[in-house]
C-alpha cells in the first residue's frame, strides 16, 4: 500500500534512520505489554497482601488495646503511635469518610479483607479529610474504631523498581538495536556511494566483502560488475584505437596522392576537407571512447582554465570575450574540462555567429562555468535528447557532417565531475552552455 505524500515526507530518508524507528518501536510495544502484563498478574496478590496486612494490624492492636489495664492504654496507644506510626482514634457517627478508590486492586483488597474480618469492617483513605488507610473495626464493649496505618506500609508498589529494570533494559536495547542497524547500514552506504561513482564512469575501489551472507553478496556483485565494466571500456578503447588507426594510415595515403596526383586546384582542396572532415570524426570517436577516468583530480582555479582557452582562441584569430567572477579551488581533471569547454566553443563558433563569451560565477550554490553564443539556440523539448550519444539537431543547428558525439562528451565529464551540463537560452538571444560543478564544502 503506498503511504500518502504528506506521511513519506515526513518520514526518515535513510535506511538507518527507518530501521532504528521500526526496531525502538518494537521494543516500545514489547515492554509496555510486558508491563501491562506483569502488572495485571501481580494485582491480586498484592492485593491481598495488603489485605493480610491490614487484618493482622487491626487484629494485634485489638488484641492488645483488650489485654492492656485501662490505665495504660494512652502509653500503649503513644507508644504504638511512635515507634509503629498507629494512630487510633474513636469513631463518631458524623465522620466524614472518603472510601476507597473504585479500581480493581482496591475491590479485590476489600473482598479479601471482608472474608478476614468481617462484614462489619470498613476502610476509607480519609477521615474528616486527614488523609492515610483507614481501617475501622469494633471492640468488645461495642465502641467503634478507626486504626489509621501510615500511607507507606500500604502504597509499597515494587512495580517502579521492575519498571526502573525494564527502562535500563530499554536503552541497552535500543543502543544495541542502533549498533546493529548502523552495522547493515554502513555497507549499503559504501555501496550506493560505489554506484555512483559507476554511474559516473569512474572505478571505484574493491568493496570489502564481509558481514552477512547477503552483504558479502552484494559486495561481491558490484565488484564484479564494476571489473566487467572496467574491462568492457578497455576492450572498447582498444577496439576503437585499432580501428582509428587501420583508418587513419589509407586517410593518410589519399592525402599524399591528392596532393601529388590532382592537378585540379579545386578538386584537391575538396578531397583534403574531406578526408579532414574523416580525420575529425575518427578523433571524435576516440575522444568518446577513451574516456577521462585515468586522469587524477587536482585542485585547480577553473577561471585560468577558461584565461588559457580564451588565450589560445586570441592566437588562433578567433577571439572570445572574457567575463570571469572569483571562483575557489576546484578538485577537477583538467585536460578533460578543458576538452568539454573547447567542443562547446567549437559548436559555439559553428553555429553562434563568432559572438562566444566565457563566463563563470556561483549560483544556486554550485560553480558553473558557461560559453555564451547569439546563434539561433536549442529547443527546450530537444535539450535532453540531444545529451544522448549520436543525437543531432534537424534544424539551424544541425550539424549533417558532425558525429552526434559532442554533447555527449561534455555531459560525461561533468557528470565525472560530480556536476552536469545545462543548455538554456541566453538573455538577449543565442544559447548559454553551462557546466554546474560542486563547490568545496565549507
């Protein structure tokens, strides 16, 4: 049954947390039937207990106030009263009694006093409103009698100390519950964390393969998927590497033979731009499948990356524009951001008119550094699509000799950069290219 949404947002994200609740839960039910029950079993006989207690109280103090002289009964009642804390006193006709509570422990207590002293007996918590355990009884000259027991002798209840047990017993459950769930825990975090580092094209270190059986599982599945991957991408990077170059040796003669053997000027420049344009989109096809996985992260400034590029552009007679905002250090692969942002300059300077600028700057709290062009842009409805590998626009920006392959790239590595890449229309016109990467944390 799916809960409502109100109920799942209120309810804990992670599994340690969701685990904990349900076993402190558990355990909450668990002692407090166990309470309800220990109290149920222990009521009658404390009950009647108490009611032996107050009928051998009531019985010796007859007895004793019967045998004394009648001179001493103030000494005996004074004596009784200090060192016992019993008090007696005469019962009146217009005594204001309070009985006893009507609950269950209370009724059995009096069926049991009844059958011990009598029917004529009678027991109240106060009289004339001075509180205590009542207890009335008669004498044998027919005077009547309330025997006052102090409040502690009746009201021992030893089901705090079991309760008192039973919350120590609690928390060390609920400490022991938190060791356990954090023990399953821990290694399903180790685990997501390694899937999205496969997620990201990247090999994560070996997962240690114990605790439980299914945990040992687990573990030893991702390791083999993560080697399988690992080895797929090689076989594919060499594949593809033999492929580039098997190609690129005959790309190599055709051009010697264009240039040696065709005497027409402009059907020699047409043969070179071809077999280029076939150089290129072999290089694409490397750059795809070589991946940026091997190179190591380094804390690097991202606005000298885009200085140098801009640098180079100026060199090349193709100037950008340059409006950089202060960055900090960023833990990046250099040479592949410096690859994302030049196939997002090239389609820029393909397809934006000549008009490129450079940009970086903090937003939403993540880094992002943008090539900004006035071309004709990209529809939103297509911007996902065109991510996915050989994908191109059919429209202004469609690119009929290109591969489909540079967007993808760009996308690979920053997502390898834990970030993303963001295509929107720029204000004014053109299209902004973004690169959002993480910040550093605090």
């Amino acid at each position: 049954m799916k809960l409502p949404r109100t109920l799942q947002r209120l309810l804990p994200r992670t599994l340690l947390v969701r685990a904990f609740i349900l076993v402190a839960v558990l355990l909450l039910v668990s002692v407090s039937v166990w309470v309800a029950l220990f109290r149920a079993a222990e009521r009658e006989p404390r009950a009647r207990q108490l009611a032996q207690l107050t009928t051998s109280v009531a019985n010796i103090t007859r007895a004793a106030l019967l045998s004394a002289d009648p001179v001493l009964r103030r000494d005996l009642l004074r004596e009784l009263s200090e060192r016992e804390g019993l008090r007696l006193y005469p019962a009146e006709e217009q005594d204001r009694v309070t009985p006893l509570p009507d609950r269950e422990f209370f009724t059995i207590f009096q069926r049991e006093a009844f059958q011990l002293m009598g029917p004529q007996a009678s027991f109240a918590i106060a009289v004339n409103d001075q509180p205590g355990f009542w207890i009335r009884f008669s004498m044998e000259e027919g005077d009547d009698y309330w025997l006052v027991l102090p409040r502690e002798r009746t009201e021992r209840n030893p089901t705090w100390q079991w309760l008192g047990w039973g919350a120590v017993s609690l928390v060390l459950s609920l400490v022991v519950a938190w060791l356990i769930v954090a023990r399953i825990a821990r290694p399903l975090k180790i685990m997501a964390r390694a899937a999205r580092a496969v997620g990201r094209g990247e090999r994560p270190p070996t997962l240690a393969e114990e605790g439980a059986e299914e945990v040992r599982l687990l573990a030893r599945a991702m390791n083999q998927m993560s080697a399988d991957l690992a080895r797929l991408e090689s076989e594919r990077a060499l594949v593809l590497a033999g492929i580039s170059h098997d190609l690129r040796t005959p790309l190599a003669r055709m051009r010697l033979a264009a240039e040696m053997g065709v005497e027409d000027e402009s059907l020699r420049a047409g043969m070179n731009d071809d077999i280029t344009q076939m150089d290129g989109i072999i290089g694409q096809f490397l750059d795809y499948a070589r991946g940026e996985e091997q190179e190591p992260e380094e804390s690097a400034d991202p606005n000298q990356l885009l200085a140098t590029l801009a640098r180079r552009c100026q060199e090349r007679q193709e100037p950008v524009q340059l409006q950089t905002s202060p960055l900090p250090p960023l833990r990046l692969r250099p040479r592949a951001l410096e690859r994302a942002l030049t196939n997002l300059i090239g389609n820029a300077r393909k397809y934006g008119g000549g008009d490129i600028t450079l940009a970086s700057g903090i937003a939403d709290g993540q880094a992002f550094l943008a090539v900004l062009d006035r071309g004709p842009g990209i529809p939103p409805a297509e911007v996902e699509r065109l991510k996915r590998p050989f994908t191109r626009l059919e429209a202004a920006r469609s690119d009929t000799t290109g591969t489909g392959l540079g967007l993808a790239i760009v996308e690979r590595i920053a997502r390898l950069h834990g970030g993303r890449l963001e295509l929107s229309p720029r204000e004014g016109g053109g299209l902004a290219a973004r690169l959002l990467l993480p910040l550093p944390p605090a």
